[in-house]
C-alpha cells in the first residue's frame, strides 16, 4: 500500500527528532516535508540531538527546512500532498500555526500543550482512551497527546478508576532533563538551575489533563521536580480509593488485559506490571522486540509503562511508574495517536 504523506512542525528539538526517527522507516506514513526556523536548509544537515545516530533515509534526504512562519505554509505543504501534520512545536506558536493548518484542511497531531484543554480539539492516549479522537463535522482533525509526565500515572490510574471510586490521587514526580529539552542536556549551569526544583506550571497540567481523559472528580496533591537523568519520567504516587481493595486484587487489575489494535507503534502490553525493583537502566525501553536497539526501525521500543505496586493498604494504593518521555509521552505517543486515526479511516487520500 502507498504510505501517507506527513509533516513535521519543528526541525532541531528533541521530539521533533523522535518524530523524524520514528517516521523515517515508517510502514504507513512517509515523511515528505519538516518545517522550522531554519528554512531554506537540507534536512540532513540540521546538527542532531539524539543518542542514537540519525537514520540512513534522513541522512541522504533532500527535504529542505520550510520556513515555519510562512504564511502560505499550508499550501507549500499541500503542494507536497501532505495529508497530516505532526506538531513538535512551543505553546505559542502552536497556537496560531496548528489551527491555521486544521483550518486548511490538514490533519494535526500535536505534541504541544496549547489546545489540549480546547473543548473541540481531542486529547487522547490512544490505548486509554481512544473513543475520544472525533473531528467536528466536515472539519479535519486536530488531536493532541498529554503532557509526558501523565503516561507513568495515567495508565495504571485508568485501571483502578474503572474499578473503584478514587478519591485522592497525591504524586511527586522525578521527571528526566530531556523533558525540558536538548539544550538543558548540554548546558550545565542551565542543568544545575534546574535539578532538585519545581517545575513551574506543570502540577497544574497533569491535574486537569488528567481529570478531562478519565473524568475523574478527585483531591490532588501533585509535586513535580527536575532530576539528573537524560531520560524517563518516574512518578511515586498514591491513589486513595473507596471500598479498601487487597493488593492481590490490584495486582490482578494491573496485569494488561486490554484488546491490541493493529498498531505498528503499539507496544503489547502497553502497561507492564513487575515485581522486581523499577528502574531506569533496566525499564526504560521496554517494550523493545530487538536487538540491537534501534528506535528507527522498532517503534514498540521505548512504548511500554512500566509500573511496580509497592503496597495497598487501607484502601490507599502505592506504585511507582516510569515511561519513556520523549517516546511514550512526546513523540510516540503522538504518532500512535496517528495511527489510530488512520486504523479509524480518517485519511482519505
């Protein structure tokens, strides 16, 4: 089958690069254009921010960096047949750039925050809570994933909720500098800034994120802080519920059930459970099926939450929870929205 052809909005960012790295070899989309700050120049020489080295296909590429303030952005990019868009940029220029694209009748997956409390834009996990993706009549389709510290609570949290009435949910995050992007990886009195202090803001999100996917109506006590780790958001959080269940009980819950869509991105199971210690070195790519990894050409890697019940007492259940958040929570999970709306048929080329 041919494969739909995408864009990306941003070039040189950390998530824009995971989206480049995950599209380059993708079996249903192809990416034909990368827009940026950098217009004008070739794609494969954008300096590259990944561990990983730059897959073969973009390194012998010929797109050239669109200009990203262009007005005409949206036909420059129907000129390449573009069908959908995935969006790596900031807040602020997410706001006018992606409604101008959906307005013009490309698809948008987004990565940034500033539509996804917007009533008529979706905000989906795709294995959470996939019924939610729907366009307004006639309209194409702007859909946004959450914000990466999510994944590691939403995933186990939307199980017991299905299972029991939650009334306080309290978390505190160790959140990886990768989170804040490339240059706060690189630049060490920015790093040492940031490590150990609250991230402004970001509380905030996760509470109404939260609340409008799992329509929860809950107490909150969220802290999140910046560590010193590249990668991986761990949270340690404990969900206060009625009806005290036992830790048998929850442990049963927490052991993945849920039906696999035929997603290349799909990780099966998508929501680990494990007994042993959770850690970064040993969890981080879970989900990866090979060997060497290589997340250009195994997009299950780095896709898998991996989750550790610590204790249920009391009706209050403790886990910790840990996923990859450039992949998971940024750019995989964006691309996994994608491909829900295409298994879902909403492009039609």
């Amino acid at each position: 089958m041919s494969r739909v052809p995408v864009a990306i909005l941003g070039a040189s960012g950390l998530v824009s690069q995971r989206m480049q790295q995950r599209l380059a070899t993708h079996p249903w989309f192809e990416l034909v254009a990368v827009a940026g700050q950098s217009q004008g120049t070739n794609l494969a020489d954008i300096e590259w921010h990944l561990d990983e080295l730059r897959p073969e296909v973009l390194d012998s590429s010929e797109i050239k960096i669109l200009d990203i303030n262009d007005g005409n952005l949206a036909e420059e990019l129907k000129n390449r047949s573009v069908i959908a868009v995935f969006s790596a940029l900031p807040s602020e220029p997410a706001l006018r750039i992606e409604a101008n694209l959906v307005n013009a009748g490309l698809h948008v997956f987004s990565n940034a925050s500033a539509y996804r409390m917007h009533p008529e834009v979706s905000l989906v996990v795709a294995d959470v809570n996939p019924e939610a993706l729907h366009a307004p009549s006639g309209q194409a389709l702007h859909a946004c994933a959450t914000n990466c510290t999510l994944i590691p609570i939403l995933h186990p949290l939307s199980v017991l909720s299905q299972h029991y009435t939650v009334t306080k949910v309290v978390a505190r995050s160790e959140q990886a500098l990768s989170g804040a992007g490339w240059k706060l990886l690189h630049n060490r009195e920015l790093k040492l800034q940031a490590i150990d202090q609250e991230i402004p803001g970001e509380a905030e999100k996760i509470v109404e994120e939260i609340e409008r996917i799992l329509d929860l109506n809950a107490e909150w006590d969220v802290q999140t802080k910046r560590v010193d780790e590249r990668d991986g958001h761990i949270v340690h959080v404990e969900v206060h519920v009625e009806n005290a269940p036992t830790y048998d009980m929850v442990a049963s819950l927490l052991q993945s059930k849920e039906q696999p869509h035929a997603l290349p991105s799909q990780s099966i199971p998508g929501m680990e459970s494990i007994q042993s210690e959770l850690r970064r070195e040993d969890h981080l790519w879970n989900g990866q099926s090979m060997t060497p990894l290589d997340p250009s050409m195994d997009l299950k890697a780095g896709m898998t939450t991996t989750v550790q019940l610590t204790s249920v007492e009391n009706g209050v259940v403790s886990f910790t929870g840990l996923s990859h958040n450039t992949i998971r929570g940024a750019a995989g999970g964006v691309v996994l929205l994608a491909e829900l709306a295409y298994m879902k048929n909403y492009f039609e080329q």
